[in-house]
C-alpha cells in the first residue's frame, strides 16, 4: 500500500453524540436531550437522555443484528404541514413555512431486526466515520458466524460426507 491509499482510510469513530430523535410514519423529528451511541465490542449502547433528565433510556443493540445504517439530511417536513393550515387561520403560519426552508437537519437511522435508533448530528465527517466503523464490525462479526471452508465445500456437502463416514461399517483385521 502506498502512503496515500493510507491517508485515504478515516480514523474509526467507536462513538457519536447528538440529539434524539422520534419518528412517526415518515415523519422524523428531533426531540430534546441527549443520545450516544458507542461501539463496545459486538454491542453498539446507546444512551437516551431526554429533557431535563426526566427519562433515561439505555438500549445495547447486538451489531451482528444491525441490517443497514442510513444518513439522511434533509427539511423537516412537518413544519410545512403545520404552517399551511395555520397560514390559512392565522397569518402565523408564516413561521413554520419559513423556518422549513432554512432548518436543514442531518440524522442518522440504526435499522435492526427490533427497531430503529435516530440520532441528530452535527459533525458530518465524524458521522459517516461512526456509520462505516460500524458496518465494517457488523460484516466482521457476521462473516465469522458463517462457516467458512478453504476446499468451497457447502454445509450441505460437509453433512453428507459426515453421514457417509458414520453408515461405513468398521473394517476388522
């Protein structure tokens, strides 16, 4: 490998923080207080502080389970859906409407076979960082779940040539 194709690899990022996030249909918001997620191993823990530190959550997701990591950035469309009506009952509407132009979030969905996990983020290198260290422990961990053979021999083929060997009656001498 030469130097450059080395400076080209990012640093692991084995931990995230930002805000939580609350989904609803299609609907993504963010809510207030705090989330991390760190990578510990083969559990990615995730720590939800909410507001004022009324709710407290701790949720340790095995990463051999973690399907896809998505980032996603875009408008919260849920500002315009409010603003439309009340732009039509009260001249108030106009401030969802705008806001929904300018505010431009950026969020990061962990989907798993139990449910997902938002995170509101800042840092767009730290965060796509964190999403392929994440992955690449995920393929790791999962390719060494599956057998591996070095002949190319299926399970399937190692089961039947493990039967072949069991029905051989024993030779006498």
């Amino acid at each position: 490998m030469t130097s450059s194709s080395l400076q080209r690899i990012p640093a692991p990022v084995r931990e995230i923080t930002g805000k939580p996030g609350q989904s609803w249909g299609n609907f993504v918001m963010p809510a207030r207080g705090e989330v991390t997620m760190k990578i510990s191993g083969d559990l990615l823990e995730t720590k939800i502080l909410t507001a004022f530190g009324l709710d407290q959550r701790e949720i340790q997701t095995r990463i051999q389970r973690i399907e896809t990591v998505e980032r996603s950035e875009g408008r919260l469309w849920w500002l315009l859906w409010i603003g439309i009506p009340l732009l039509f009952t009260f001249f108030i509407g106009i401030i969802p409407i705008v806001l929904f132009f300018i505010i431009k979030q950026k969020w990061i969905v962990v989907h798993n076979t139990s449910g997902n996990l938002l995170l509101f983020y800042q840092d767009s290198t730290k965060a796509k960082n964190f999403c392929h260290t994440l992955m690449a422990i995920s393929r790791q961990l999962n390719s060494k779940s599956s057998p591996a053979t070095s002949n190319g021999a299926t399970p399937q083929d190692r089961r039947n040539e493990q039967r072949q060997r069991v029905v051989q009656p024993p030779q006498n001498a």
